[in-house]
C-alpha cells in the first residue's frame, strides 16, 4: 500500500523511500529498506537553487542525473517518484518548508519528455513550446507555442503566436496570430488567423481592434480600426468598423444591422433572405458600367407572380434620389402599375413649377391607346394651359357639363359644351354665344366666327361670297368655283378614294393618299410618303418623301428614294436618291445609287452603289461603274463626238464612214494645245481564253497600195502575241524611220536598223544564230572576220563563248526578318548551253560578311541546270549541285574560292564542296576530298548564291561573285 507523504519533510518523505544502493551505482536507487530499482532515465537533471512551491504531476520529470540544489526549502510532491540515471551534486542545504498546495516557486527547469499536468500550469511572462528558431526579447507576457521562424520583438506585451510559420508581431499590445504564413501584425488587440503574406499595420499610431482571417496578401493600414477582412486576395481595408468579404455564401439568414456595401455582386438563393437593420448599399465606382441591385426568379411562370421589391412597415414607402441625381424607368418590356389592391388608394403625379423642365407623356405608337378616367365621387377635368398667357384647353365636367374650354389667361371659357344627361351639343362663337334657331356661323371682321342669321329661311348655301374652310368639305353634287380656291387642309374630287392627313389633293379613283402634303391625280394610285405627288396614270405607288411620278403606269417608287421622279413608263422602278426614270418597260435603279438616270429601253437596271451613270435606250443593261453612259449603240450624226474619258465596248468603233472625198477624218488623242503625255492605242486579247483563230490588228490600208499593220494573229490555236508586224514591201537603202518589214506571215523578217540592248537587258533565245550562212557547231565560238563581221570559229583550248559571269544583283544584304526566307536565291548568274566544255578549268570567287551574330547563318553557292531567279527558294534536285558551302554561328568575314575541272562530258571535279575555300590535304583520312559531280554544261546552267539566317541577329552581306574560265 502507497504510503501518502503529503505534509511531509523531504527526510521524512523522499529520502527515506528513496535512497542510493548499498553498491553506490549512480544508475540504481534503493528504499530505505534496501530494495532497489532502476528508475526512468532522461539526458539532464533538474537543477534549483530554492523550492518554493509544490509541482504536482502524474508522472516524473526523468532526467539522467539527479536533482541538484544547492537549498531545498521545501518538498517536491508528485504521484510518482522523480528518477534519475544517476544522482550528483545533491546536496541539501537549509531546507525550507514544505510546500503546499497554492504556494509558489521560482523553479527553472527542462523537459525533455513528455508531461502530463492533471492540475493547473501558470506560466508568468513567457512561454515558448515546440520552438524552431523562434524570437522573443519581450519584456511583458508573450508566448510563442508550435510553428518556425516566428518572431516576437522587444517592445511587444501580452503577444501570442500559435503554430504560425515566420510569423512576426512588431510593436503591439494584445496582438496575436494563430496559423498561416508569413504574417505580420502590429498595433493593439489585432490578430490574424491563418492565410499567406497579410498584414495589420499600424504605422506609429494607436489603431486597434483589427481582425484578417485566412486569405492571402490582404492589408489592414494603420488608418483603420476595428475592422476585419475575411478571406481573399489582395484586399486592402479603407473605412474603420467593417467586414470586408470577396464573396459570403448564407446559407440561411443573414442580418445587417449597421450598413452593408456590396462592392460586386450579391445572390439571395432558394428560401434564404438578408435583413437590413439599418441602410444597406450598392456600390460600383467603375467608369461606364452601373451599380446594380438585380432580384432574380427563374421560377415563376405568370404575369402575377415574379420577382418582388416590397415595401413594409411605415406608413409610405419612398424611392428617392438625391437633388443632384436624375431617375429614369427603362423596361424591356410590358410596364403596369396597379395600385389600390391593398384597400384605399390614392395615385398622384405631381411636378413642381419649374419653368426649365419639361413634362412628357410620348406613345409613338400602339396596338391600342386607351385613358379612361372614372371619376366615382366628383367632377374630373383634363387640363392644359398655361397659367401666364392666353393659351390652353381643358376638358372639364363643371356644373354639371361636359365642355371642351379654352384657358384665356385666369379662367376657362367654353368652346363646345354638353348638359349632363342630353345628346345636345352646343358650340361657342367669339361672343360666348350658343346660337339660336335657324342661325348659322359665319365669320366676323377680325377672322373669328359668330352666329348669325342666316338667309332662304335658314339655309347656308347657295351662298355668295368668300368662305374659309378649315376642315373638309364633301360634295356629293357639281360645284361651280369662278375664281381662286385656297384649299388650306385638304381637297378631295372623285369616289373611293382615301384622303391624306393634311393639306393634301387628291382628284380621281380609288387613290390612297396617305400622307401630309401629298398629291394625287389619277386612278389606283398611292402615296405614302410625305410631299410627294403623282399627276397621271395609274397603279403607281410612291413610298418616300419628296418624289414625283407623271403619266407611269404600273410603276414603284421605292422608300429608298428621295427628291427623285418618274415620267412614263411601264413596271418600273425607282430606288435611287436625285434618279430620274424617263420612259421604257422593267427597268430598275436600284437602292443606294444616287444621281442617276434611265432614259427609255428595256429591262436596264442601274446597280447598288452606282453613282452619277445614266443608261441610254437599249436592252438588258446593267450599270455597275459610277459615272459612266451606258448606251448599245451611239451615231452621231454631225458636230462629231468629244470623248475627254475612255471608250469601252464590246463592238467596232468606226468613225468618218459617211465622209465625203478627200475627208481628213481622224481620231486623235489629245490635242497641240492639251497634248497626251502617256497617249495609247491599246487592244487587249486573251491568249489562255481565246486559243483558237484570232486576229487583232492595227492597220493602215491605202486603196490600191500597201498596208501597213501591227497585228495580234493566231491561225494555229496557239495565241501568239505578236505573229505580224508589216509596213508593206520595202529595200534596203530606203529612209523609213523604222526599217523592219516582212513580206507577210510565213517569211523573213528584215531589219535595216541598229538593234541596241541597254544596260540591265538581255536577249534570250532558244534557236540558233546563222552568222556568214552558218550556225555553228559545238565548241565554236564567235569569231570575226577580216572585214570586221560576225563568223562562227573554232575556240583554242576547251569551250568557248562567254567566259566569265557576274552575280546579280551584284551585292546584297539580307536579315532574318529582310531576307524572302530560309534556303532562298539571293543573287544569280545565267550561263548558257556550251559556254563551258571539256577541258575548261573554272574559278568560283567571292568574298562575304556576318555581323550581329546570334546564331548559325548556311550559305551555299550552287550550280542548277535550268533557270531560277533571285528571290526563289532552292531549287532542289539532282540537277541542284553544291560547290561552295559555309555555315558559321559568329561574326566574321569569309572568302571564296574554289576551282572547277571539267574533266568529260558527266565529270566536274571541285574540292570539298563543304569548304568554302581549296585546302590543302597532306594525307587524305575518312574519303576523298574531291568530288565528281555530273554538270552537263551543253545545258543551260544558273550559278547562284543563298542562304539560311536562321537567328535573328545576323547581317549577312555579300560583295559580289564571279565564275569565270581561267584557260583559252
């Protein structure tokens, strides 16, 4: 049975059940009866100088050397025993009392283990637990429990960190924070929980009460107070005592009891609601889009139930704006207001006098336009006028009437009134007079009307002398009008016809006129656009303004049209702006063309766009150029024709056909005084279309002479360009300025002129040149003769002929972004067919730079059977031989030089074609260092250089390049 030691000296307690073994090991304990064991072992001892109060566990603090102190006052009591590998140092000096339960100690000490405190632990002042590297020079309170790097500084009191990761807290007062990474707090009773990189400043100044929970780089500055940010990116707090959210999920009811600001969007799903105790907000400070308040139901599928904005509580609910703040109501669609359905109602509109602002009520059109008023206990009115003048009407239901009044400056006189209950209407003349029996109205000196007596017992008409109508007038018999007729609404003559709105004529059958200022005269007609007018005709229509129409039958004007007219004609139509459209059948100008015109002709149409043309008579034409006459076929008969533009057409254009003898008719372009500077006759012909016989020509024919001409013929299918250039038989010795003539298609053609070929040009020919009756054999070369002329000869020593060539261009310089592409010809050199043969020796020289460098740049120099231009990409294939190569990544200068053999008719001998230059071999390792190569130089060959800049910095230039024959 344990033996209880509480109350107990530590002699009386602890040493006498624990005692050193009788053997004197450090590492065995014995009792005071000698029974040993071994105890829990741990590194260090517990040292103190004093005891001072009890430290109660449930298990040991285990150290492995014992318990060293200099003076133990008072006993340890714990439910175990303290143990200890070994026991040093453990003297006991002046114990002091016991210690009891609520006394205290100044004990430092080190744990190692794990410990259990069943009781209360007080720790004053400090606490680190777990620590890593963590700081404090805190002279208050502060604890630092779990996390790394974390740090508390010196001016900081009663500062906490928890489990946080290179937390700081710098210069606060009651400052914590719990979790997360890299955050920083400062001031006074602040803390952040959890997130990444948030801060709470305070910048020197006392700000307090400042929350930042979870999140990641968000910001509460040292102007703020009481203020929390929940979650988010990058917020930075700016108004003291509030909750900044990026975005709150509710998933039941939320209530604000301050102010809320909603700085993007809110979403009150399913049942949930948010209550407002207080103002609540909706704010967007973007440039160009709206704050906006949207309440949203997808659910509701009536014209009773949707979304709801309701109002409750007081005795009015307000819509308000500010005196510097405009509303405005734009709906979508359908907009009712129903009011009264809750019991008594009441619906005012009510603007203030305010001379500078204006009251509308606009329908610009409806299905059905309805105002009905039912006045239940009163009389109602509608009224209009103007308080300051003389002007208004009204609608009145006063004493008992019905009346259509006047406002004249302080009260309403009436114009038409009717008694409540009676079908009698009585109208108002100038003098307020109703009128009595048999009177009629008339008008009075100052253009008012009057009631009056009236003769024939009552009868207004025949009446002789002048009447204004202001309405309409309807005459069912004839009417006879000696003078001028001033028709100020509106005239209408005929039957089955459709008046206009105002001031409009119309005269004839069955017209619609149904417009302002419109006209009409004829029968079937319409006119629906405002000022337009039809005389004549019939089934015309017009839908535009300001268009005419004479004498058309059957005939559009389209409402494309303006300022426009027809005159005659059958099924046209007319879309055009300022077109006119005179005579012919189905002829169209269509919308969108403006200034133009059809005069007559069938079934011509002026295109969409079309500007300032006009077609002429003719058939199935179609005006698609602006400014152009459009006609089939035009004689002019005298005064001739001054055309200062172009001629096209499809036929012969033939001029002076009825000219007398000895006429000196001509067609001239320009003249002495306006002479033409690039003046031509130009025939074109197609030689991919037309491949079969064709003959244009320019001929000069004298009756009874020779012809001269400059045709264009092809009687072979094969569309020669030029096949005959003839100026009738000529001879040598003659003075003609051009001495150049054939006897006709199948013979020579003669030249009497020196030919020169400027610099830049060449003559290509694919035949032979005959030179003293001979052309030549292969390997001869032109030679002269003793006279100085051209002869074929026999070359000493290999080929013949040219024997050098330049490349051209004759420089160049490319970059990447300048060059046409990679593997492309830069500059060439064209040799023809037996200009080399065998047992020629050529040279290749060229000298090249880079500059700029920043990657590799290939160029080649390379001989092609065939033909390729600079500017095109490698030719390739077996006839595409390489003879010079170099590819070189920095910046430098390069020289070319190689030499060929021309050793038979399929070996060309050259050095490495991979070096740029011959090199040297004293021993040849790993192949032959001369190459063969097949060049069939009695073909035609192009030498050219290119090459690859495959970087972006290089500046490749070259100064030029030769291939030449070193022998002969």
């Amino acid at each position: 049975m344990a033996q209880d030691l509480s109350g107990l000296y530590i002699s009386q307690s602890f040493q006498n059940l624990v005692q050193r073994s009788a053997s004197g090991a450090f590492n065995v304990l014995a009792t005071a009866t000698g029974t040993e064991f071994i105890p829990i072992s741990a590194s260090y001892a517990i040292s103190a100088s004093k005891a001072q109060s009890v430290v109660s566990a449930s298990y040991a603090v285990s150290s492995s050397r014992a318990v060293s102190a200099s003076r133990a006052d008072s006993a340890l009591s714990a439910s175990y025993a303290v143990t200890a590998s070994f026991a040093e140092n453990a003297t006991v000096n002046n114990l002091q009392e016991v210690l009891t339960a609520g006394n205290s100690a100044s004990i430092g000490f080190t744990v190692t283990g794990s410990s259990i405190i069943s009781g209360s632990l007080r720790v004053q002042k400090k606490l680190i637990s777990g620590e890593f590297n963590n700081t404090s020079t805190s002279i208050g309170p502060v604890a630092i429990i779990g996390g790394e790097n974390n740090t508390i500084d010196g001016s900081t009191q009663y500062g906490i960190i928890a489990g946080a990761t290179r937390g700081t807290i710098e210069s606060a007062d009651a400052t914590g924070i719990l979790a997360g990474f890299r955050n920083t707090a400062r001031g006074t009773y602040n803390a952040i929980v959890g997130g990444t990189l948030n801060t709470i400043d305070n910048g020197g100044s006392v700000r307090k009460g400042n929350v930042i929970i979870g999140g990641n780089s968000n910001l509460i500055p040292a102007t703020v107070s009481g203020s929390v940010i929940i979650g988010g990116q990058n917020i930075t707090a700016s108004r003291d005592n509030e909750v900044t959210v990026p975005a709150l999920d509710v998933k039941n009811r939320a209530i604000v009891s301050g102010s809320a600001i909603i700085s993007s969007s809110a979403q009150l799903l399913n049942d949930y609601s948010v209550e407002s105790i207080g103002n609540a907000r909706v704010i967007k400070n973007v440039a160009g889009q709206n704050a906006t308040l949207v309440i949203q139901d997808d659910a509701q599928n009536s014209f009773t139930e949707g979304p709801t904005l309701q109002f409750s509580g007081s005795k009015v609910g307000l819509l308000k704006s500010d005196g510097q703040t405009n509303v405005r109501f734009e709906m979508g669609r359908d907009f009712e207001w129903t009011i009264g359905s809750g019991g008594l109602a009441q619906f005012n509109i009510t603007k203030e006098a305010q001379s500078s602002g204006d009251f509308k009520i606009e329908d610009k059109g409806s299905r059905s336009a309805r105002y009905i008023h039912e006045n239940q206990n009163e009389t109602g009115s509608i009224r209009f006028a103007n308080p300051t003048k003389d002007v208004g009407v009204a609608i009145r239901m006063d004493d008992n009437k019905m009346a259509l009044q006047m406002y004249s400056g302080s009260a309403f006189v009436p114009i038409i009134q009717r008694a409540s209950g009676s079908k009698q209407v009585n109208l108002y003349d100038s003098t307020s007079s109703t009128g009595s029996s048999a009177q009629v109205l008339t008008s009075n000196a100052n253009g008012g009307i009057e009631w009056a007596a009236g003769g024939g017992g009552g009868a207004a008409f025949p009446y002789t002398g002048s009447a204004q109508i202001t309405g309409s007038l309807s005459v069912t018999g004839s009417t006879t009008i000696e003078g001028k007729v001033n028709i100020q609404s509106g005239a209408n003559s005929g039957s089955a016809n459709t008046t206009g709105l105002k001031d409009f004529l119309t005269v004839g059958y069955n017209n619609n006129n149904n417009t302002i200022n419109g006209t009409i005269i004829g029968a079937n007609n319409t006119v629906n656009g405002e000022n337009s007018s039809i005389f004549g005709g019939d089934s015309v229509t017009i839908n535009s303004s300001y268009n005419s129409s004479m004498g058309a039958f059957n005939s559009t004007i389209d409402n494309t049209a303006d300022a426009s007219a027809m005159l005659g004609g059958y099924q046209n139509t007319l879309g055009g702006v300022r077109s006119a459209l005179v005579g012919g059948r189905n002829n169209d100008i269509q919308a969108s063309s403006d200034f133009g015109a059809i005069v007559g002709g069938f079934q011509n149409t002026i295109a969409t766009g079309v500007t300032a043309s006009a077609i002429i008579g003719g058939k199935n034409i179609v005006a698609s150029k602006s400014n152009t006459a459009y006609v089939n076929g035009l004689e002019v008969t005298s005064l001739g024709a001054n055309i200062t533009g172009s001629i096209i057409g499809s036929g012969n254009i033939r001029a002076g056909q009825q000219a007398a003898a000895f006429a000196s008719d001509s067609i001239e372009l320009g003249s002495a005084t306006v002479p033409v500077q690039y003046g031509n006759i130009i025939i074109h012909g197609s030689n991919t279309r037309d491949l079969g016989n064709k003959y244009n020509g320019f001929q000069i024919q004298a009756v009874g002479g020779n012809t001269i001409q400059f045709a264009n013929s092809a009687f072979t299918g094969l569309g020669n360009d030029v096949h005959l250039f003839s100026m009738g038989a000529n001879s040598v010795g003659r003075t003609d300025s051009i001495k150049l003539w054939s006897s006709g298609s199948g013979a020579d053609l003669n030249l009497s002129t020196d030919v020169v070929i400027q610099s830049g040009n060449k003559l290509t020919m694919s035949g032979s040149i005959e030179l003293a009756n001979s052309t030549g054999s292969v390997g001869q070369v032109i030679g002269v003769d003793a006279s100085g002329k051209a002869k074929w000869e026999t070359a000493s020593g290999g080929g013949g002929g040219i024997t050098s060539f330049q490349l051209s261009p004759r420089t160049s310089s490319y970059t990447q972004a300048t060059a046409p592409g990679c593997d492309y010809v830069f500059q060439t050199a064209s040799i023809a067919g037996g200009t080399f043969a065998v047992g020629d020796i050529l040279e290749i020289r060229s000298m090249l730079e880079q500059t700029g460098g920043s990657g590799t740049t290939y160029l080649t120099f390379n001989v092609y059977q065939g033909n390729v231009a600079p500017g095109a990409g490698y030719p390739g294939g077996s006839g595409d031989l390489p003879l010079a190569q170099s590819q070189n990544s920095a910046d430098g200068k390069l020289y070319v030089n190689k030499t060929l053999y021309i050793n038979s008719a399929t070996e060309t001998s050259v050095w490495n074609t991979g070096n740029p230059n011959d090199t040297a071999y004293n021993a040849v390792a790993g192949g032959d260092p001369i190459q063969n190569l097949n060049i069939d130089w009695t073909q035609d060959q192009t030498f050219y250089y290119g090459a690859c800049i495959d970087n972006a910095g290089h500046t490749l230039k070259n100064y030029g390049g030769i291939i030449r024959k070193l022998n002969g």
